[in-house]
C-alpha cells in the first residue's frame, strides 16, 4: 500500500512537472538591433569617436616627434661620439617605448570610455527586456545576435514590445521600389494582304 502512495506521490509530481514545462513561454531578441535604436546611442559613440580621435592626435604627434628625432639622428650620426651617440639611441629607444605603452593605454581607455558610456544605456535596454518578458508571462528570453539560437519563429520576437516599452519610434520600413517591367516590344504589323 505504502509502494502504491509513493508511485501515485512520483506520477503526481511529475505529471505538474511536465504541465509546468509545457507552459513555459520562450521568446527571442536582437538585443544589438535593440541597442542601435536606443535613444543616446547615437551621441555616445560620438562622444567615444572624438575622445578616440584626440587620442589618435597625440599619438600622431608623438610619433612625429619621433620621426624628427630619429632623421636628425641618422643624419648626424657619423659626426657624434661614441658617449652621445649612444645617449641619442637610448632616447630613440625610449621614445619608441613610450609610443608602444601610450598605443595600449589609449586602447584600454577606448574600451573603459566605451564601457562607462554604454553601460546605462544598455542597463535600460536589459531593463526593459525584463520587464517585458515579466508582463507578458515570458519565461526565457533568447538573445539572438550572439547566434547561440538556431531556430525561432518570428511571432515569439519581443523587440517590438521592448522599442513600445522604451518608447522609440522608428520609421516605418519602407518597401523597395519594384523596378520597371520592360514593356514588350510592339507586335509586328502584319503584312500587307494579297488581294
């Protein structure tokens, strides 16, 4: 009898189970799509393309600098002693280590800058998507620019959901124009009856 109630309890338990799991609700988002839409984007990536290109022109100039110096080393090189010569190597060859260090700080600061005005922008987005998977009983939602989904219906995609909840507004897609058919060439007139 006791088997009986623990085979009953299991089947009971596993049917609510296979219930729940049949009702769970998936759905999908280009999440990239999403954040090219974001209100802020747009000046932020021009707010990083300027800090980028400052840096870019300091590096340009140290560069320069170094081009000056080592063109006048060369052309003098022959003229020097052993000690300054030596010494105007050693310069080269620190300037061209500063310029390595300042490529891979200006680098890492790029990706922090980007980072630090991305983030909130991004948070938003994340928000949103949670809040709209909760209020439309979603119980995972893909993301699907990483590619990691293979296969997913259209009508299961929440980015319209997302852009009503963010209130963006996008222009509606316009269709192509369809180019002109050619138009077929006149029938040729029919010959001139014999009588």
């Amino acid at each position: 009898m006791k088997k009986v109630l623990v085979i009953a309890a299991l089947l009971l338990t596993t049917s609510f189970g296979m219930i729940k799991a049949q009702t769970q609700k998936l759905g999908h988002i280009n999440s990239l799509e999403l954040m090219q839409m974001m209100p802020g984007v747009k000046e932020a990536n021009e707010s990083l393309e300027k800090y980028q290109a400052d840096l870019e022109d300091a590096l340009k100039t140290m560069y320069q600098e170094y081009q000056t110096k080592a063109a006048d080393y060369e052309a003098k090189k022959n003229l020097m002693n052993d000690i300054i010569r030596e010494q105007k190597e050693k310069e080269l060859g620190q300037m061209q280590a500063n310029i390595q260090d300042f490529q891979q700080t200006a680098q890492d600061k790029i990706q922090a800058k980007k980072e630090e005005l991305l983030a909130p922008i991004s948070k938003q987005a994340e928000d949103a998507i949670k809040t709209v998977a909760k209020e439309n009983g979603y119980t995972y939602i893909f993301d699907t620019s990483i590619g990691a989904v293979i296969y997913f219906p259209e009508s299961n995609d929440i980015i319209d959901l997302v852009k009503k909840k963010l209130n963006i507004v996008t222009p509606a897609a316009t269709t192509p124009a369809t180019p002109n058919k050619p138009t077929p060439a006149p029938a040729p007139a029919p010959a001139a009856g014999k009588k």
